[in-house]
C-alpha cells in the first residue's frame, strides 16, 4: 500500500489531491496567520504616523551665517519637543490595545 500511494503522490493529480488534504488541514490556520499579522504590522504602522502628527517638534538654528558644521548646515541651536496631551496618550494606548487584542484573537481562532 505504501508504495502506490508513493506512486500516486509524484503524479500531478496526486500532487493535487495532497495539497487538497493539507490545505484542509492547515490552510484556514494559515489565513488567520497572516491576516492577524498584516493588520497588527498595518494597524502599528498607522499608530506610529498618528503619535508622530500629535508631536511638534521646533528647530532653533544659530543665526551666524559664518558658523556652519562640517556639512556646511547652519549650527543647531536648540530642539524643542511638544509633549503629548493626555488625551491623545490615551488613545495611543487604547488604540494599541486593542490593536493588540484584535490581532491575537484573529490569529488563534481558526
């Protein structure tokens, strides 16, 4: 018995017939995977722009025009950083957990 169906697993409807068998296994697993995955890659990607909008952050750069660095760029004063609101932390965190739980629940339940 082993050696036929040896035989008909290197035919192409064999070939065929066992990827069926294994999708039917693995292949709603393999769905959940990577949907889970694109939307938690997707979703932090999205989160990270909204965190870099809410920040402001001011350049004050020397007004001497002989001071220049190596590069020839004018002289870097000073850089000032606009702190998030609470609000807006708060949705950074709500946003991430849920993010977080979404995507564990799409990837373990198949």
């Amino acid at each position: 018995m082993g050696i036929v169906v040896n035989d008909f697993v290197k035919t192409p409807v064999g070939l065929l017939v066992t990827f069926l068998i294994v999708w039917n296994f693995m292949g709603s697993m393999m769905i959940h995977v990577a949907v889970g995955l694109f939307i938690l890659i997707l979703g932090s990607i999205f989160i990270f722009k909204f965190m870099n909008n809410c920040c402001t952050v001011t350049k004050i750069y020397v007004d001497d025009k002989n001071r220049k660095d190596i590069f020839g760029r004018s002289v870097l004063k000073e850089i000032n950083k606009a702190c998030l609101s609470n609000t807006e932390q708060a949705t950074i965190l709500f946003s991430a957990i849920i993010l977080s739980v979404v995507s564990i629940l799409i990837i373990f339940t198949w």
